[in-house]
C-alpha cells in the first residue's frame, strides 16, 4: 500500500482500561525482559516505549485458527447483504475444507493463489485456507480491470484463481493472458460458469476434508503467505512478501494491552466490526480482517460503499469498532443521514490509509462528542502493515504515535545520510521490526532499494520526533499517489500515456481535492510535433484501461517539456507547483 498514516485520529478524555481478551497463551504477548528508559535512545535510534513481546513461531493459519477455539460458537463473518454466516467454528472448518479441495487441484505449497473479490465471508476463507496448505495468496482489487488482473496475475505467477462472481467477467477476460492460470474457482456461480469448466467454491467447501496435508511444514519465517502489491517508494507496483511471521508479528503487536481497546469476547460480550475496507488493501486484510478472527469478533462484510446501506448496517448489526478511510469519515461527520445516535454502540473510530487534517476530526468530535475513542497511527503494505500507533493513555494531535513492541525508528538526515536524535530535525523516517517484508516478489533491486544491509526499511516519508517519541509525518519524498486511501503509482500511468504513438513524454502526479479525499492523478504531456492528438482521447484511453480510482479526475494539460534531473528523473515537485501556480492565479 505504500506509506499511510495508517490510523488516524484524535483522543478525547482517557479511556477507562477495558478487560482484554484471552486467546491461548502462545497469541498473548509475553514481556520477554524489563527494559530501562537508558535503552530508548541510541546514537539516535529510538525503541518502541513498549517491552519486547515474543512473536510466536507459528503459521499464520495455526495462529489464527487456535485463537478461535473459545469462540467456536460464536458469529466470525456475516455478509451484510444476504445474512449468510460463518461462525468461528465453521470457519475453520470450511478453511480446512477446501484446503483439502485445492490440494486435490494439485495446489502445493508455494503455488500462489490470486484472489480477486470483494469483502464478503468467503474471501477470509479462501485466504486462511490457502495459506493452511503452505501456498500463497495474491490479493486483487476488484476494481481492476482485465489488463490490470493479468498484469499482477502474471507477475505473481499465480497458476489458480478465485474470483466473486461479480467480477468474472474481467477476470475471464484476463485469464486469456495469462498461460499459468489452470482452474478458476467462482464464488456464486451461474449453471453456465460450470458447464464452461469452473468450479464453484461453495461445491468445494463440501470436500470430506480428507485430502488436507497435515504434513507440510512451514518455515514461520521463510515462507511467504500472501503477495499483495505494493508500488513502494517508487516505480511500478511490486509483489510484497510478507511471510507468515511478518503476520503474526503485526497481529500480536496491534493486540498489545496499552494499544488496543478491543474488550473481552469470552463472555456474553462480542466486538462488531464493519467490513467495509476492501480485504485486498492491507488496512482491510490484517488490522480489520485478521484481528476480528484471532479476538473472536464479528465482521460485517460490506462489498461496496453505498450511504444508506452503510447507515443501515451500523443501526441493525450495532457495530462497535469502526474502520474507516479518510471520505468514510467525512461521510459520518457531515452526512445527514448519519445521526448521532448511530454511533452509540461504537467505542472506537479508526481512520486510515491516508492523511486526516484536524477540521476533519474536529467536525466529527462535534457531531459524536466524547464517547468514542479515536487513534492514529502509521503503516505501509511493506511492514504488515503498522509500525506506529497512538497508545490507549496518550494522544500528541498531529502524531501518527509512538513506535509499536519490538519496533526501532530512526529519523536519517536527507543529505548527510546521518541518523538525528529525537528532537533534531527533519529526516527520512526509517524502521525495522520483526513486522517488515522479506522483500519484494523477483525484483532483488527494489528490495535493496527499500531495505538496507543493516535491515532498516527506508518508508520515503519525511518525518520528525519529539522527545517523547512520538512520529509526526511532514512529507513524503516517494512518488506515490494515494486516492481516497488507494495508491497510484505515477509510472504506471505514465507507462500507459506512452503506448499513444503520438505522446513524446509525459509526466503525473496526486493534486489535492480536499481534506477528505487526498489526490488525483493528473498528467502533464508533451506531444510529438505536428500531432493533433485531443486531450480527451487521451483521457478515454486511459479511462478504458485502469481501475476508477487511477483515471485521470485530476485532469490533464499539455506542456513543453517534462522537468527532469540531470539523471533523467521526473522532478514531480516541479510539475505539481506549476499546476498549482496556475490554479491560483
């Protein structure tokens, strides 16, 4: 996903500690030595203000699975559409299920599984069943159209697909370019999609179970357990692998007692969540999707944003931990529709994936008062995805928080390279922690560019800390365009403006729209000479080609040449001035 200030928020009058839940004693974490204040800094390195906890060595399945175990009878998943549901037992179950199913597909590990839907109950079962049999799952928006299936598809080397049925067409489409795919599995098939030779997944999940390999071995933290990807600091999206490690890691670091405010789900109580924020985002896919597993909660799952189906959700299923982006928020603070009242049964708002400015939480402050706990925190696809987060007891406004167990930051000088001490300046923001990638998918050059020999992750945000320890994002030095919480790599564009014969050269770059809702891309081109080549036909072009959220709503405009470095380098802070500039005169 790239950089994100992760969770967002503010924090109004302390939260009286709420009782925590209970899995088994290897999903809690243990305080493995007290740790001194002395050991906080060093040559300006900055540990997390929490103790170390241990990390489980574990697979994510096993993990997630025994932390169901006292919630077998409750609900994990409802699909907020039809009321279909899952509870924690049967979730395992059906997980189990077709593992063993694909494994009689032949499906073994380290095979990867694309899985292109949106949030319903099924996509946690495809993705946790996947990764029980040591195979590998590569999340797909739904939003892409077929070239960008078969561009992620292909790179992922994925030989399976599981596609929602509201999708097919697109994937179907992209599956004419891509030779690896072997079976395409649908959830809600049509008779037609069967006589055509795909497999329905709900016929699946009827396996005896008897195929499942009890005996494959995974390695916690060698094997690779999902690919989402990733556009990084820069360049074209990327194949991140985060291993099973990397995931338990960031489950059992977001469950710390002094950050989360999730309550004890063993008695008559269980936490609700609205599974709105897609699963193939890393937002959706852990801190929503995974945590609501391993602490017994339950999730509504939501395939789209529609404001009266949403209202509705939070009126009938009482949702009581809430995820959001960004517009979701702006949205519950100035709709109408959204009452006060809605959110009496919530006691923490979550906002993430992007940058939030204070008139938009004060404005939800306003309208909800004081009963709801609001955090803030930083993460990227590339770390699991959180490394920073606002502790239950402190709240710094304009803090993305302190760094979370097991955790080091480091604020490196842009031109000196030298690590500053908290309180000495701006700098890019560095971290390393157990929650960090193994690397980017057959790309040994982006990872070197990312991760240092030292194992310091470069995140290409400008930051600073204070003397407290707290991270306060100032800029962002990588190229990434974040739309409505949803990234946009500039050279993705770029790429696709380039096939139009008569384009010599073109530049992108995010614009702001707002305070709610980020950037948009707009393209600045230089034509070939003599071409008459319309705007608009480039806009159609690109239009036909990407998902919603990379057209070009930013605009487009011509120029005379593109700014460039000596080294060729697309000097995108110049481009974005000078569209800036003329929008004020």
């Amino acid at each position: 996903m790239g950089v994100s200030r992760f969770l967002s928020a503010v924090r109004l009058p302390v939260l009286p500690r709420l009782a925590q839940s209970k899995p088994p004693p290897h999903v809690l974490p243990r305080v493995l030595r007290p740790l001194a204040s002395s050991r906080n800094y060093c040559s300006g390195v900055v540990r997390s203000p929490f103790d170390d906890i241990e990390i489980p060595e574990v697979s994510l399945s096993q993990y997630v699975f025994e932390a169901q175990e006292p919630y077998a009878g409750k609900p994990a998943m409802v699909d907020g559409i039809s009321g279909i549901s899952y509870t924690h037992g049967e979730f395992r179950d059906q997980c189990h299920r077709l593992g063993s199913a694909l494994t009689r597909l032949d499906v073994t590990k380290g095979d990867v599984v694309g899985l292109v839907s949106p949030n319903c109950p099924e996509f946690p079962i495809a993705f946790f069943a996947v990764a029980s049999i040591g195979a590998i799952t590569t999340t797909v928006s739904s939003a892409y159209l077929a070239d960008g299936i078969a561009t992620q598809l292909n790179s992922s080397s994925a030989s399976v697909v599981v596609a929602h049925k509201g999708v097919l067409g697109a994937v179907m489409e992209a599956c004419k370019q891509c030779p690896k795919v072997r079976h395409v599995i649908v959830i809600y098939p049509t008779p037609d999609d069967e006589k055509a030779g795909l497999l329905s997944f709900h016929k699946l999940l009827k396996d005896d179970g008897k195929a499942f390999p009890h005996s494959v071995k995974i390695n916690p933290k060698e094997d690779v357990a999902v690919l989402p990807y990733s556009s990084g600091t820069t360049g074209l999206p990327k194949g991140v692998m985060l291993t099973h490690y990397n995931l338990v890691a960031n489950l059992n670091q977001l469950q710390h007692k002094d950050i989360s405010t999730l309550r004890d789900n063993r008695g008559e109580h269980q936490e609700v969540f609205m599974g709105i924020l897609p699963y193939f985002h890393i937002y959706g896919m852990m801190p929503c999707m995974g945590i609501s597993l391993v602490t017994g909660s339950k999730t509504v799952t939501l395939p789209f944003l529609k404001p009266e189906l949403y209202v509705k959700t939070l009126e009938e299923y009482k949702i009581t931990y809430l995820h959001t982006v960004p517009p979701i928020l702006d949205f519950l603070a100035n709709s109408d529709l959204v009452k006060p009242e809605h959110l009496n049964p919530t006691h923490t708002v979550l906002c993430g994936a992007a940058p939030i400015g204070p008139t938009l939480i004060n404005e939800l402050l306003k309208k909800f008062g004081a009963g709801i706990y609001f955090q803030e925190g930083f993460g990227m696809t590339e770390t699991s995805p959180v490394t920073h987060v606002t502790p239950r007891t402190k709240f710094v406004l304009g803090s993305t928080g302190v760094a979370i167990p097991n955790t080091l930051t480091k604020i490196v000088d842009l031109t000196t390279g030298k690590t500053l001490p908290p309180n000495g300046g701006e700098g890019e923001l560095c971290v390393k922690g157990p929650q960090v990638m193994k690397g980017y998918y057959k790309n040994e050059e982006a990872t070197k560019a990312t991760i240092d020999p030292d194992g310091w992750l470069h995140t290409g945000d400008i930051a600073k800390m204070d003397g407290d320890k707290n991270v306060f994002i100032v800029d962002r030095l990588k190229e990434l365009i974040k739309v409505k919480g949803l990234q946009v790599a500039p050279a993705e564009l770029e790429d696709l403006i380039r096939q139009l014969p008569d384009v010599a050269d073109v530049g992108v770059v995010g614009m702001p729209v707002g305070h709610a809702h980020g950037e948009a891309p707009r393209a600045f081109v230089v034509l070939t000479p003599g071409s008459q080549l319309s705007l608009k036909t480039i806009e159609n072009f690109v239009e036909c080609k990407v998902a919603p959220h990379k057209k070009l709503s930013g605009g487009l405009e011509y120029v005379e040449a593109i700014p460039r470095s000596p080294t060729g380098k697309i000097l995108r802070r110049e481009l974005k001035a000078m569209a800036l500039s003329k929008m004020t005169q």
